[in-house]
C-alpha cells in the first residue's frame, strides 16, 4: 500500500470511531482551497544548496506538497532548509538528517528532491528508484555514460516518475522555438545549435587541509561515490566543478545537459543519440544517422558561432525554410517575424523551474511521464558525455546508441565508466 492511501485509509478510520460524533476541519477534507492529506504529496530533501533552494521554493508553493525532511551533509546547510520549510508552514514538522538513507527508509515519504553535487545524482536516484521514491534530480544527471543506461535502467524497473532538472522544456520561449522546429513551420530541419561553456580539463586537487567534525561537515559522506581526496574547504563551498570524479564532462554537461536535450527534442531525437562526433577547439559537432547536425558551441554573444544575445543557454534550430533561436532572457527570433505573430508567449527566465516542478508533481499523481523523464535524460547527456570524450581524446569518434559503445577505439570505450568508491555503490 502506498502512503497516500495509507494517509486516506487514516482519515476515514479516525471518523468512524465508535459511533463518536466526529468534526473533522475543512482543511483535512480538501474544502477552503486547502488541499487535503490524502491527495498531498510528500517530499523530502537531498543535498539542498543555493540553486536547490530555488527549487524547494517551486515545490513549497504548491498547496499538494508537503516538505517533511531535509538529508545533508552539511549541518548548516540542513539547518537552513528545515528553518525555512518549517518557517512556511507554521510548525516543526520538517526533520533534519545527516544521512540521506534515513529519507529514503520513510514510509510516509512519497518523493525526493535531489541537487547535490554531480558525483551524487545517480547514485542517489537509483537508491531512491529502489526505495520506492519518485525522484526530481537535478543536472547534471550521471557522470558517465554507464551511469545514463544504469539510471534509466532502475527507474524503468522500479516503475518511478523521474524528472531531470533540465526545466527549459518546460520554459514557454523554448517551447515555441520546438514547436516551429517540430512543426515544419522552418521546413526540413538539418541543423541544430546547443550552446555550451569552454570544455575544460580536470583541475589540479586542492591542497589538503583539516578535516571538519563530522557532525559539522561528513566528508566521507559527501564524497560519497567520488575517489578519496584530501578535505579542503573550498570543495564544499562549490568549488568542486572541474574536479576529476566531481564533476561530470569537462564542463561540457554544464550547460550542455540543458541545451542539447533541447536540441534532441528539436531533431526528434529523445530515443537516439549522434553515430559521430569531432572536436575543433571549443566547438563539437556530431551526426545523427537520419544526418541532421548537432553543433555545440560556445553560449554568448557575438563570440564564435555569433548567438544573437537571446541569454545564456541558446540553442538554434535551422531548417530548409528559415530558423529560430531562443535563450535565457525568454526571448525568441527568427528569420520570418510572421512566425511569431500567432502565439509568441510572454518572456520567462529559462532558470524558473515552477512548471517543470509542476509538471513532475502531475506525473506522480497520474504516473504519466514527466516531459524530461530518464529516457529522455538519458539520451540527451549520453550525446554529452560522447562528445566530452571526442573532445578529450581530440579525435573523430563513431559511436553507437544502442549499445553506447564508441566503433574501434578502445581508448574510447574505456572512458564510459567509472569505478564508485565503496561503499557508496548502488
């Protein structure tokens, strides 16, 4: 029995108690615009830092969610999130724990927030997929190309809603731009612009420094799956992007998860990933089989590929018959105006994630899948996580998506996994 119904059964066995007369507040049953106990859904937290306190908020507006717990490692960061869930609603209700297991062990805990670091995202999903939690991660969502198939694989199994947090899909500019690529309105298209930040090689380790109480800071813990390393304080201050085993893709996946997703969805590409990918200095260009052209460049204005200025994270769709563009400002342009005279929608941050959160929360109440579900996200970070190692190896590389196997490199191959530290395995 899931917890909302064990919530429901409660409620109608505590009105039927001995004949009793039983008054029960409007409140419990839905009535007022509150939402009642049975149709909430309840949510806990893992590894909330700035960008997923953003996210909490997104959840904590909706009246059909209740935030019951915060897992960190951190205790001031745990600290803050219980206060502030705590402060929203009017009580104490919302735990605090070092150890994410004890979130999952929660029966009465329906779905997890997860926006830790990188090295934890598919570790943590998996754990949760087998717990039987629905799962929104942030991104990116694996850090290797093993990790995509695995992810997709458990929430498959386990039968979860998964929601990457790759939101411009649900960001209205983003949306119409798809929509004029997918509807013909730019004829056949053939070529497809993901903008993304400088790939990068791995950073030297910082030097190592004393490590913290673990009741204050759990390094082990945070590590987690990552390779053992010296505590530096600057890793736990969000410093750690660019680190070998804490960060996924040479940056690449930074921005890349978001706009070549976007751009996956733009070639109808969600099942598949490109056969080919090549390197020239910061740009990447890759092949579908169907031959329409990925190119990953540089996000930006005027530097190379020459982005109109639209805001970070731009993509670009160019077909037979005209092209579009659209960025983070929730602007959009095009060739022909004419195309955006009929429904051009009002400007939205590409960063709010509001309608992504509420679309995930439909998906668990009707177990529909969510617009950026595990294969989805799955796709869209493998053609990521291919081209981040076409980049590093500074060679073409033929690769295939179904097998997610790189054609006659060895080289290649091994760099799709890697080893978790013990014993933060799956």
């Amino acid at each position: 029995m899931n917890s909302r119904s064990t919530r429901r059964s409660f409620i109608k066995k505590t009105a039927l108690i001995a004949g009793m007369p039983t008054i029960i507040p409007a409140s419990v049953l839905g009535r007022d615009g509150s939402v009642a106990p049975s149709n909430r859904i309840v949510l806990g937290g893992i590894g909330i830092g700035p960008r997923g306190r953003e996210v909490l908020g997104a959840f904590l507006s909706q009246a059909d969610v209740q935030f019951v717990a915060i897992a960190d490692v951190q205790k001031s960061r745990r600290e803050i999130v219980r206060k502030t869930a705590n402060r929203h609603y009017g009580n104490e209700d919302c735990k605090a724990h070092n150890d994410f297991r004890e979130i999952l062990d929660r029966a009465d805990i329906d779905a997890v927030l997860i926006t830790t670091g990188d090295r934890w995202h598919a570790l943590g999903s998996i754990l949760a997929a087998k717990a039987g939690k629905d799962i929104y991660s942030e991104k990116p969502c694996a850090m290797t190309l093993a990790e995509c198939r695995e992810l997709d694989e458990a929430i498959l199994k386990h039968q979860r809603v998964y929601q990457a947090g790759t939101q411009r899909r649900n960001v209205d500019n983003f949306r119409f731009a798809i929509d004029l690529a997918r509807g013909g309105k730019l004829g056949k298209i053939h070529t497809v612009h993901a903008g993304i930040l400088a790939p990068v090689n791995d950073l030297p380790p910082l030097p190592g420094e004393p490590e913290p109480d673990p009741a204050e800071i759990d390094w082990d813990r945070w590590l987690g799956p990552a390779p053992l390393r010296p505590y530096n304080k600057r890793y736990v201050e969000g410093q750690w992007r660019g680190h070998e085993g804490l960060a996924a893709g040479y940056k690449i996946l930074e921005w890349g998860s978001h706009t070549v997703d976007l751009c996956q969805w733009a070639a109808d590409a969600d099942g598949t990933a490109p056969v080919e990918y090549e390197a020239s200095g910061t740009t990447i260009r890759a092949r579908y089989a169907n031959g329409i052209q990925l190119v990953m460049r540089l996000s930006g204005f005027n530097n190379e590929g020459e982005w109109l200025g639209l805001g970070t994270c731009p993509v670009r769709f160019e077909g037979e018959a005209g092209w579009v563009e659209a960025g983070d400002n929730g602007k959009i342009a095009t060739r022909d105006p004419a195309l955006l005279a009929a429904g051009a929608p009002k400007e939205m941050a590409g960063t709010d994630p509001s309608k992504h959160v509420r679309n995930f929360l439909d998906c668990v109440k009707s177990r529909a899948k969510p617009a950026c579900n595990s294969t989805v996200a799955r796709y869209g970070h493998v053609a990521c996580h291919a081209a981040a190692i076409a980049w590093k190896l500074g060679r073409k590389l033929r690769f295939n998506p179904v097998t997610d196997g790189f054609l006659g490199d060895a080289e290649a191959d091994a760099m799709r996994s890697r080893v978790r530290r013990a014993p933060w395995i799956a």
